[in-house]
C-alpha cells in the first residue's frame, strides 16, 4: 500500500530534481492521506531505490547516497534525512503520462 502512494505522489510532483528522503516522506503522507506514520514510509523509499544486486529489477527511484549494501542486505543504509531520491526516467516510461486518467481515486474522510 504505502509502495503505491509512494509512487502516485513522485508521479504527481512530478521532480525533476533530487529530494531528501524524508522531506518525501512528508510529502506523500500529506498528498495520499497515509495514516500510519512516516518512519514506514521512509523504509518504503529506501527499498524502492536501492539498485544493488538482489533488490529490485528496476529500481523505481534513484539513489543519491548510502542506500544500504548487499552485504548488510540494504540494513546500513544512512539516516532518511541525509540521502537523497528522485524519481528515474525509466518510472515515467513504464507508467506512461497517458495511463494517468485511468486510475480511480479513492477520496478519504480524514
């Protein structure tokens, strides 16, 4: 759940420059109403660009600093507010701008 709101609000901000991971982590806490605090949110972000061998096939954000390591099994990766992200121009060619209007939003109460 948190991985999707991760990226609808990349996908919306729409950056294109680098970000520290958590001022991102406010940033779709605020846009995607998640309820469940930032600290998960942060992790979800660290896991998403990690690009060492074993992690992702395509790592959906990019890495700017210490993400972890294969060897600690991304468990060494720096504090959320020393690194930076942004989202990788391959995220834009697998989600393409047109299919946007497709998906349904859910509205929250909170």
């Amino acid at each position: 759940m948190a991985l999707e709101r991760v990226l609808f609000t990349c996908l919306k901000r729409n950056d294109k420059r680098e970000v520290k991971v958590a001022q991102l982590a406010g940033s779709v806490a605020e846009h995607s109403a998640y309820h469940h605090g930032e600290q998960s949110l942060m992790t979800t972000i660290i896991n998403l660009a990690q690009n060492y061998v074993g992690t992702n096939n395509i790592n959906l954000l990019q890495p700017i600093g210490q993400f972890g390591t294969r060897l600690q099994g991304g468990k060494d990766a720096a504090s959320p507010r020393y690194i930076f992200t942004m989202l990788s121009p391959l995220a834009r060619l697998i989600f393409h701008p047109h299919d946007d209007p497709l998906l349904k939003y859910q509205r929250d109460d909170n």
